[in-house]
C-alpha cells in the first residue's frame, strides 16, 4: 500500500514543490528546502508563495531545512534540484540514505563540466540504489491549478517502477512508465536549448511557421545525439520528446523559451538571468550538449547557435539569421 510509504523531496522550487504536493495525496511526504522562511510557509500557510504563488498547497504536506530530517526512514528520495548543484546535495545525502532506497531525478539538465545526465550522478555517487527519472511536459503552475497533464517514470529497474508509479499517479496528472532511461532523460535535457532557439525567434517577431521549423528541426537533433548516446529512437516522439519539446517552446510559463524572447529582445544574458530567480537549464547545459555533439560527431546546428548566443559570442538576431540561412537537403539530413 502506498499509503503506507514515506517519501522524501530534495528540493523546494516549483517542481519540486509540486511533486511533493502529488505525491502527499498518496504517501507521507516530506519536503526540503534550503530556505527557512520558506519552509516556515510551507508548515504553517500550507503555500510556497516565491515559487508558486497563489497556489495551494496539499495540507498533508510538511517541510523541512535539514537534510537528515528529510529522509530519515523515507522509502523513497526524489531530487528537484538544479542540474549544476545536484551533486553537491547529493554527496552531503549518500551517507544518510538506507541501502536499496530508489532516487528518482526530476532536474532537465546535464552537469556543466562532465555532462553526465543527473541518473548517471546518482550512479556514480550512490551505485547501490536503484535511480530513475520523472520528466515530461509537465508546467508546475498548470498542474498546480489542476489541468491535466501526463508524465513519464523511467527505470532500468522494472521490478520495482509500478510501485513508484502509484506514488506520483494523482487525479489528472498521469504517470507513464519506460525503461529508456536514458532516452527520456535526454529528451528533458536537450529540449531547453531548442526552447531558448523558439523563444529568440518569438522576441524577434518571427511567426509561427518559424517556431514550427524550430520545433521540428529541433526535434530532430535531439534524436539524432539522444540515440547517438543509447537512446530509443521511440521515445523521442513521445512525452519526454516531442511532448515537453511542444510544451516549452510555446509556453509562456517555459523559463528557456522566456530566456530567448529576451534575447530576441536585445537584452543581454547577465541581465538576463540577474532577473530571475529559478534556473533556465538550457543557458547553463548549452556548452555541456555542444561538447557531446562534439564527442559523438553529431550536427547540431540549432544548438550551436543558441550556445554562442548564451556564451555572449553572438547576437541573437545573427544567430537566428543563421540558424534560418543553414543550407538545405533531404529532410533526414542535419540542416
């Protein structure tokens, strides 16, 4: 019974804050975050007003800033925390996690310096628990309001993912399973960058037939260097592909696509990103994917230009004309 599990929540940004809040419905739940204030609100008013505000919060749900606290005796840990701190909170977790408790990854990032996805961080730091990775389209605001949305759970480990998939399974949020792990967690890295490629093209007034062309053709680098790196061409036309591709390409909500619309609007990256307060993954994993491109000789044309871009090497108008002007082929082709 599920009812009868205690899960732990590393994290109290508005994805994690949301899990936490879906997951209350069906287990015990309890949340980590950094800030105490924060977590004073969670405990008391049952909100998180910095990143989810005016939403409601699962009454059940408590909170805490001690680590050791947070999962103690938990049956299960989920990590929301940004792809380049991820490590860090994990090393000071390893040694206060049971044996055999699963970790399961909710961070759309690569690390900066090695690019490992963050199920791979979890291998190499805890190899003796079983890891997975919740991801999909999945906008924390819209779940929070109770609009429906699907999500994928993907493991390796099949003999214990109908379990967890009970635990994060709630009313209109559904929870679909796959053991492409690494196809799934690819798809929610890559599809941040294209996102910021869309969302340049939007502040530069660019039309919808633009952001299709950046939709697609972005879609297909990400499957091209996904599968290139052991991921099943299948899963890139799912959820955790072309599904959240759609979604934060198009959103208004999609911190990547915000990033670009800025961009596109002549603002510089620093001001950028001095404005907000939750993390865009795809600035930080640009130079991360171009490097895997790299590694696996795959053309990625969007991404390069979205990293020169973000690295302050390019204009956002000349990177959109060449990403525009890239030369033409057979539609299977690169460019």
């Amino acid at each position: 019974m599920v009812q009868d599990k205690k899960v732990g929540v590393i994290g109290g940004g508005s994805w994690g804050t949301t899990v936490a809040s879906l997951v209350s419905r069906n287990a015990r739940c309890i949340l980590w975050a950094r800030n105490a204030d924060t977590v004073d609100e969670i405990n008391q008013a049952h909100t998180n007003s910095k990143y989810l505000p005016g939403a409601q919060l699962a009454a059940k749900l408590s909170a805490t800033h001690d680590l050791e606290e947070a999962v103690h005796e938990v049956d299960s840990i989920v990590m929301g925390i940004p792809s380049q701190s991820f490590r860090n909170v994990l090393q000071e977790l390893r040694t206060l996690i049971r044996p055999g408790v699963p970790i399961i990854s909710l961070t759309k990032g690569l690390e900066l310096n090695s690019g490992l996805r963050m199920t791979e961080i979890i291998r190499d730091l805890t190899p003796e628990q079983p890891c997975g990775v919740l991801t999909g389209p999945n906008l924390a605001r819209e779940i929070m309001d109770g609009f429906a949305a699907a999500s994928v759970l993907a493991m390796e480990n099949q003999d214990i993912i109908k379990d967890l998939q009970k635990l994060f399974h709630s009313g209109l949020f559904r929870v679909y399973t796959n053991h492409d792990v690494t196809g799934c967690e690819l798809g929610g890295a890559l599809k941040n960058i294209i996102a910021i490629a869309a969302g340049i093209g939007d502040g530069l007034g660019s039309g919808d037939n633009t952001r299709a062309a950046f939709i697609t053709r972005g879609l297909a680098e990400i499957t091209r260097l996904g599968t290139a790196m052991g991921g099943e061409v299948q899963t890139f036309a799912g959820l955790t592909g072309m599904g959240d591709l759609v979604a934060t390409c198009t959103s208004a909500q999609s911190r990547n696509r915000t990033v670009g619309f800025q961009l596109g609007k002549g603002r510089s990256i620093d001001d950028i990103i001095a404005d907000m307060f939750m993390v865009a993954e795809g600035v930080k994993s640009a130079g991360a994917v171009m490097a895997l491109a790299e590694k696996f000789q795959v053309e990625m044309p969007i991404t390069r230009e979205v990293k020169e871009v973000v690295q302050g090497k390019r204009r956002a108008r000349d990177a959109l004309r060449e990403m525009l002007r890239a030369s033409i082929g057979s539609e299977s082709e690169p460019n």
